[in-house]
C-alpha cells in the first residue's frame, strides 16, 4: 500500500459522507456521524500498523485545506435547505467532528509549514471556524511552554475538562495577543490577529449570505462543537505531565514523556498522525508521514484518542483512568533514561 493511502482513505472518506449528506439528506447524516464515531471505534482494532515514511503529505494536507472550505460552504448551505430538522442536527454533528478532528489535524499540519502559502491556508482554516487565535497560541505559546504552569493549553492533573474549557480559550486567546504584540513592536491589535477577526467576519457574512439566519446558527454551532473538539485533543494529550524545574529555574527542554500518544492506526490516519504527539514535540516542523512512536519513551493512552476524548467529558472517570498513569510518569527518570509504559 502506497504510504500516504491509509491517511488519504481516512481523511478524506468522512468528507465525503458529510458532503453527500448535505447534499442528498436521507440516510447519509447518519452515515457521516457514524464514519467518524462507531467506524473508526472498529477499524482501529485491527492489526494494522502504519509506520513512518520519508512521503512528506504535503499535496494531500493542502487538497484537505481546500476540501475544508467547500465542506464548511456546504455544511452551512444545508441549513437553510428544506432537510428535515434532524438530518440538520446530524449535520452539524458531523461537520463539527470532520473540523474539530480532521481538518484542525490538517490546518495545524499547515501552520508548521515553513511555505507562506500553506501556512495562511492553515490560519484561514482557524479563521473560517471562528478559532484563528489558535494559529498564533499554538505556535507561539504552547510550543514554548508545554507541560508548564504557563501553557494555557496544558491541563493540570486533577483539572476537568470542563473548567479546562473557558480557561484554555481566554488563556490562549490572551497568550497568543501577547505574544503577537510583542513580535509587531507593540501594536494594540497586531497583523495576525486583524487577520484572524477578519476571517471570523468575512465566515459569519458568507453563512449569512449562503442560508441567512439558519446559516448563521448553524457556523455558530458548528465552530462552537469544532472548538470542543479541538480542546478535548489539546486536553488528552498533555493532560497532567510537567516538564521538571531545574536548578537555575527553568523548565527542561520538552522531552518525549511530556505529551500523550496513541498507537491506534486508523484514528491516528485519519488525524494525520496528531496522536504521536510527542514526536510532533520534538519536531514541529516534521511532516505527519514521518513522526514516529516509542513506547517506551513516551507515555501511552490506554485507549484511543477519540475514545478518550468522550471519557474526558466525564471528569471522575477520566481521573480514575489517567491520575495513577500521571503519577507514574511524574515519578519518571529524567529525560534521556528509559521509562517503562504504565499498566
């Protein structure tokens, strides 16, 4: 099989499906819930293993970025069709899994980029789901201080996903302003963040112009579940883990035991490998093909990161599953030394 095949299939089919069920109705928005959700709950307990290649992905990340755009035009579109009420809901269901698990793994890919172009299709990409901000904390802020007190988007052991939420919003949504001003001498309101509400703007316009108020409602709610989407990933993958202090007051650098991964292969494809996270830590600007896994190194989720991310949204449990395995890797060797995968 062609190294690219399995992400290309796996992104690429649940767009499909949200397409033709805004386009045709029927029983395609329940088959567009059910191929991002049950469907890939399945395909991820086969034995398949797909491992790192020298492709770089690039074509099929910028194809995705495009599709994002005509996706979002038709999701919105739909709203103010005559589709029954519930093929409506099904849609936003959908639409908000496709950007919050697929095209946000695609626009943060393009954001990495070095290349000018790709890199303003990613932050456009935030932009259109009312989320651009992110471009900016992402790179700016979470980069730099993940795993520490000072990353908005590192949750505290212990902390819910719930009171995470408004937290890592208005934290990143400040941190990433700071940051941006600091690198444009000053400015109130800097290039990125004009950009980033312009975007918003121009979204919100279109959707009213494209379905009037039904199209507005329904950008809303779908950026709104895009965004939960995107938080939850944010939430389970750095969940609890802390970069040690060292003696002169500063954090170690970000080592491989201070992000969660997932080994599961179709999840991991059709996210374009966002569950090797640790990886993407080490080399941010690795294209998703290339990043590897290294259990032994770099804790392990016991399940999914989809699965996951639904048990995070019942904070008891999810502390029952992850505290113990937080305690684990706190009590680790420093970096460098071996750490054996928690039971």
């Amino acid at each position: 099989m062609p190294p690219l095949a399995p992400f290309a299939i796996a992104s690429f089919l649940p767009g499909l499906c949200l397409a033709a069920a805004c386009v045709w109705g029927g029983f395609w928005p329940a088959v567009a819930v059910l191929v991002i959700t049950v469907v890939v709950f399945f395909l991820d307990k086969l034995p398949v293993r797909v491992t790192a290649s020298d492709a770089t992905g690039h074509r099929l990340s910028e194809v995705l970025g495009v599709a994002h755009f005509v996706l979002l035009g038709l999701s919105v579109w739909a709203m103010g069709t005559e589709l029954p009420t519930l093929d409506k809901a099904l849609i936003i269901v959908a639409a908000g899994l496709f950007f919050g698990q697929i095209s946000n793994s695609n626009a943060h890919e393009l954001i990495h980029r070095a290349d000018r172009w790709a890199f303003r299709l990613g932050a456009a990409c935030y932009a259109s789901i009312l989320f651009g901000h992110h471009t900016s904390a992402h790179r700016l802020v979470h980069h730099i201080h993940a795993a520490t007190e000072h990353d908005p988007a590192t949750a505290r052991r212990g902390e819910g996903f719930w009171a995470y939420l408004p937290r890592t919003w208005v934290g990143s949504f400040r941190a990433g302003l700071r940051a941006e001003r600091q690198r444009h001498g000053g400015a109130i309101l800097p290039a990125p963040y004009t950009f980033y509400i312009a975007g918003a703007l121009g979204s919100l316009s279109a959707a009213l112009m494209l379905a009037g108020l039904s199209g507005l409602l329904g950008l809303v709610l779908i950026s709104a579940y895009a965004q939960v989407q995107l938080m939850l990933s944010d939430y389970v993958q750095h969940y609890g883990l802390r970069r040690r202090i060292r003696a002169d007051g500063r954090p170690e650098p970000t080592g491989p035991a201070h992000s969660w991964n997932a080994p599961h292969w179709y999840s991991s494809a059709m996210m374009l490998n966002a569950p090797r996270h640790s990886a993407h830590h080490a080399r941010p600007g690795t294209a998703f093909p290339q990043l590897d896994l290294d259990a032994d190194r770099m804790p392990m989720l016991p399940h999914s990161l989809p699965v996951m991310a639904v048990l995070a949204l019942i904070p008891p449990l999810w502390r029952r599953i992850m505290d113990t395995r937080v305690d684990r890797w706190a009590d680790a060797p420093p970096q460098g030394e071996l750490m054996p995968e928690p039971a």
